[in-house]
C-alpha cells in the first residue's frame, strides 16, 4: 500500500465536517459543487487517514479524478443524470470492479475466474458513482485481523486500539471519516452491521434475495446478503433505490416489486407498532450505557408517533447457531480445494472457523435448514403481532485489538446480529450513541420480508430527531 504524505491541519478540519451522500449529490446537481470538487476532498480524507486507519486496499485516485471530470462535463452539458452522479462511493473488495483486482483479502489468489463490475457495481456505477477503490474486509469476509498476513489492519475510526468490525471494516470506517460517502458491503453473520455500529454510521442489511451477488466472492451461498452502506437510513435508501432488483445472473434473487425507497421517508410512525427485545440475557457482557441509550430512542419513536411493546425474539440462539454452521459448511464447499492444498496461506482465523465445517456431516447440514424454516415460521409470527423489532447491534462498543487476532473469534465480544442473517429478513444498523469510553453503539431495526420501506423510514425518523450518525471522529487526535 503506497504511503501519503498527512495533509496540513486546516485541511483534515475540513475534510472532518460531516457530509450526507444524500446532500452532497444534490449540491452536485444544483451547481453548488463539483464532482471533481467532493471527489478531492475524499481523496483528502483518505491521505489524511488511511494510513493510520487502514480503509483501503486498492486506491483509484486517477480514475476517480477522470469520472469525477466527465460527471461535472455531463451535468454541464444539460444531459440527464442519476441519483448518485458524481457521489464517491467505495466497494468492499469481495467485489470485482473494472478498476483493480479483487483479493478477498487474501494471498490465496486462485479465486473463480471473475472479471469487469459485479452487478451491484455496475448498478451504483450506471445511478452515476464514482468509484473511489476497494476497502478492506476481513479474508474472504470472515475471521479476525491478522497481522501476520500483508494486508492493512482496520481500525475503528474512533480509535486506533479497536477493531472497524467485520468484515466490510474498510467500508464502515471511509464513511465516517468521509473517504467515500457511501459503499457497498456484504452481510453473512454481520459484516454490514457490526462495522456500522463501530464506526458510527448506518448500515442496511436487505431481505436475502434482494440485492444480486453476482461478482462477489462468497462466503455462505445461502446466507450472503449486499447491501448500502453510508452515514444516514436516508443515503441507504437511495443507494438502495439503484441496487435493488432482481438479474437472471444470480437465481438466488427474488423477483418481487421493488419500491423506490427514497421517496417513503416522511418521518411519520403513526400506526406503527415496534416490538423491543433488549437481549441484555443472552450474554454476560452488556454496557451500561446500552439500556440509557435504549430508552432514549425509544423517546423519539414514540414522539413519532409508532407504539413501543416487548417481545422476545424466538430461538435466538439457535437461530444464531444456524448462521454459523451454514456459514461455514457453504464456505467449506467453496474453500476446500485450497485449504488442502494451502492451509497455511489462510489465515489463522479463517482457517479455523471454516476448518470447524469438517466436523459437521450432512446431516448437521440439512437439519440446520430444517431449523432455520422453523425459526422463519416463528419470527413471522412475531411479525403478525409487530411491524418492527428493536435490537442493539452488539453487547458494547468495538472490541479492542488486543483481545483479537488469537484465532477463532476470541476477541468478538457480543454480537447479536447472525440471528437476522439465517431468517433472511431486512434489518437496518443506525448509531445509538457511544459507550463512557467514547465508542460508537448501534441499534438494529428488523422488519419483515421484502418491507425495507418501513425499516428505512423508521430509522430515517430516528435520524430527524438525533444526530448520532452525524458524529465525525477524528482518530489521529485520539490518546
């Protein structure tokens, strides 16, 4: 990774003011900016903070500069343009891109032959994004940092001694720091949600099915979600506008109508009833500052007019078990070859969650399908009762790197995400507030299936009334 020179101060304080995609793409439009103008100040950001923070693992600072310029000649010529003309945008580099290479982040290098823009690429690319590089991730999208490998260590844009969380790390951490204002991650037992909730940004989970993943390395074929993320419900819902949508490319997607979701966000929660389940049983380790936190937004909900009751999600933890056994059998499936022949060009994380999968026999397999469609059958009927579930994200702020690279997740801490991946339904990450140590906590906003409408205007109402995801760290300032 090239090494950049820090920029003076009263650059970087410039760089620090927030900036919504949402904003930003219609100051573009209106004349008040330019692409080329926003696409420096990314570059900006990221000279000032990659180094230290390790957002990315491809820069594409040329051809940004070069789309950025045609962006602003378009515009200028009177033509038509899309929703995100202009905007920077990063893509987690499980994805392929017309660019650069895709790793996976991984010196194991023989990957399915994959070439030009995944299909979500392509899709954020024709709405007018400007492709800023490819962000770190954790190897193949799963495991803990390894330093041993040559690859960057992300951290959380709060401070250097945590973790950005896994695996579309880079992803969470460029967009609080304003590297890009919006990109494309992945979720298979949390990998969009949990960098959201430690870097303090908004991270949206769609319905399985919803987003192609064609041009993504998977990881779980079952249990693999895309999806936006950036630093409001608001920008997720654009991003989702051009995302969404079915591509015969990949028969996992479903063809059902799709909204535009932008147009949804009213603020208005009359009628909506939300179901609560604090989780604050499942594991020792709770914050204090999470039930605070939670009781405050569900202040705002209800000032918004929606009716708070408790539930108690069904099966969580064995729905939470599922996740982890399908994940890694179907990443097993995909892996196996190399790791026979490569096993130690993985890393020691990796290695050791997906080598777990050798110990479940078929059966396990089907039985655990057979589990996960009972689980489905059961949070439906949670969702006859309630249009909305409240989780946290997780039991606390981002875990500390010291607690992490020692192998099989021993540093995690508590994660209550999985349990949403094997049900499939659409669940958005929004920040909460932080820990007394300063860091990030994030909140999950469940819905059913195919209804990210309701999700995002629930989270875009929390956002009018809050200025969580507007926080901007500054993690070079940081003791």
């Amino acid at each position: 990774m090239t090494t950049h020179d820090h920029p003076p101060v009263d650059q970087v304080a410039a760089v620090l003011a927030p900036a919504t995609l949402t904003n930003v793409a219609t100051a573009i439009r209106s004349g008040e900016t330019t692409s080329l103008a926003v696409v420096e100040r990314a570059i900006a950001a990221a000279d000032a903070y990659d180094d230290a923070v390790g957002m990315f693992l491809a820069r594409f600072d040329d051809q940004a500069r070069e789309a950025a310029a045609s962006a602003d000649a378009v515009l200028a010529a009177g033509d038509p343009v899309g929703p995100l003309h202009g905007v920077p945008l990063g893509i987690k580099d499980i994805f392929t891109t017309v660019e650069g290479p895709t790793t996976a982040q991984s010196v194991v290098h023989d990957l399915l032959a994959l070439s030009g823009d995944a299909v979500a690429v392509r899709r954020l690319r024709d709405a007018g994004g400007v492709i800023m590089g490819k962000l770190t991730t954790m190897e193949f999208a799963t495991g803990e940092p390894d330093p041993t490998k040559p690859f960057p260590v992300p951290r959380s844009s709060w401070s250097l001694d945590h973790w950005a969380g896994g695996s579309s790390s880079g992803s969470g951490s460029a967009v609080s720091l304003g590297a890009v204002l919006g990109a494309l991650g992945s979720d298979t037992g949390g990998s969009i949600r949990i960098p959201a909730a430690y870097c303090g940004i908004t991270g949206l989970m769609p319905t399985y099915g919803r987003v192609p993943k064609t041009g993504a390395v998977p990881l779980g074929y079952t249990v693999d979600h895309v999806g936006p993320m950036a630093r409001s419900a608001r920008d997720c819902a654009v991003l989702l506008d051009v995302l969404a949508g079915s591509d015969a490319s990949d028969p996992t997607t479903i063809d059902v109508p799709v909204g535009r979701y932008s147009a949804g966000l009213d603020g208005d929660l009359s009628g909506v009833r939300i179901g609560l389940d604090r989780l604050d049983g499942v594991t020792d380790e709770y914050d204090p500052a999470i039930a605070p936190a939670i009781d405050a937004a569900l202040a705002v909900l209800a000032a918004r007019g929606a009716e708070i009751v408790d539930v108690t999600l069904p099966l969580f933890a064995e729905m939470t078990t599922v996740d982890e056994m399908l994940m890694y059998a179907e990443a097993l499936t995909y892996h196996l070859p190399d790791l026979q022949r490569r096993w130690s060009d993985y890393g020691l994380a990796t290695r050791s969650a997906i080598g777990t999968a050798t110990f479940y026999s078929a059966a396990d397999y089907v039985q655990a399908q057979r589990a996960r469609r009972v689980g489905q059958k059961a949070i439906k009927q949670t969702f006859s009762n309630v249009d909305l579930v409240l989780t946290p994200t997780a039991g606390g702020g981002a875990a500390a790197l010291e607690r992490m690279s020692k192998g099989y997740f021993h540093g995690f801490g508590p994660i209550y995400t999985g349990y949403w991946d094997t049900l499939g339904n659409p669940v958005l990450g929004v920040p909460l507030g932080f820990t007394a140590e300063g860091l990030p906590l994030g909140l999950q906003i469940a819905g059913r299936p195919f209804d990210e409408e309701l999700v995002l205007r629930a989270g875009d109402a929390f956002q009018r009334d809050t200025e969580w995801h507007l926080q901007v760290p500054d993690p070079l300032s940081t003791p």
